[in-house]
C-alpha cells in the first residue's frame, strides 16, 4: 500500500536534471543541452518539454511590474524507459526567438542613442533575467518532475 503511494506521488521515481551551458549567444538562436533522468525503479516517461522563459521586470518597489514570456518551446512524446540505478540522456536543441522591445530596437540601431536608451532602462529599473525549464511526464505519476537552470544569453 505505501509503496503504491510513493509510486503515485512520485517519491522514489524518476528524477530530472538539465544540462546547459551558463551562457549562450544571441545570434546562434539555438541553445544545445541534455535531459538526464535517474530512478530508484524502473518507470517510463512518456513526454518531455523544455522550454526557454524571460522574466521582465521594470519598476522599482511597490511599482516593480514582472512578466514572463516564453521564448522557445520543444517537446518530445517518445517513450522513454527509465531503469533502476541507471541514468538516461536525452539531448536536445532548443531554438527560441528573443522578443525585442521598441527600446532594445533603439538601442541596437543608433551608437549615439545606445548610452542613453541604457540610461532610461536604468533608471526605469528594466531587466530580463531567462531560465530554461525541462518538466517530464511520466507513467503512473500524479506529480511530474522537473528541473529549472539560469542561464545568460549574450
């Protein structure tokens, strides 16, 4: 009976971990990682979604604003059998598409207006923080596992 509900609840069961760089270009517009699953008994996951999300903050104090923004998507619906003791890796490569506000546009096109246009996002306390996500579905399960990481695009 308690090993049904620690089945079910996911305790024992398949853990996730992402594999990323900290830090990726722009311009490549690809982020290359790997899904790692582990597992106490043998499960299988039957999807896997990764995706890339920018937090947009401005404002400062009872002002501050946040809003969240998914930049790029993937999901994979294969079976996968996870076994006892035996970790398995899922590459994968993530294309995503930044969105560029009138300001950045500014910013990237006049060297003189550059400086200023950081200024004014300075001083409106603007910032972008991203992360990529991998959450997994998997057979059995109420509570799905996942795995968030930082990372700095430049």
């Amino acid at each position: 009976m308690f090993g049904k509900v620690k089945k079910w609840l996911g305790i024992e069961g398949v853990k996730i971990e992402l594999e990323t760089p900290e830090e990726v270009e722009i311009d490549k517009g690809i982020i290359s990682g790997k899904v790692r699953f582990f597992s106490k008994n043998p499960q299988t996951v039957t999807n896997i979604n990764v995706r890339l999300i920018e937090r947009y903050t401005r404002g400062r104090r009872s002002e501050k604003l946040t809003d969240e923004y998914e930049l790029g998507v993937i999901s994979n619906n294969t079976n996968i059998e996870v076994p006892a003791d035996d970790p398995v890796e899922i590459e994968f490569n993530l294309p995503f598409d930044l969105k560029n506000s009138e300001m950045d546009k500014m910013q990237g096109k006049n060297i003189f207006l550059g400086g200023i246009v950081k200024t004014a996002k300075w001083i409106q306390g603007v910032n972008s923080t991203y992360r990529i996500e991998a959450k997994a579905k998997v057979e059995g399960t109420a509570l799905d596992p996942f795995d968030k990481r930082g990372i700095l695009l430049k």
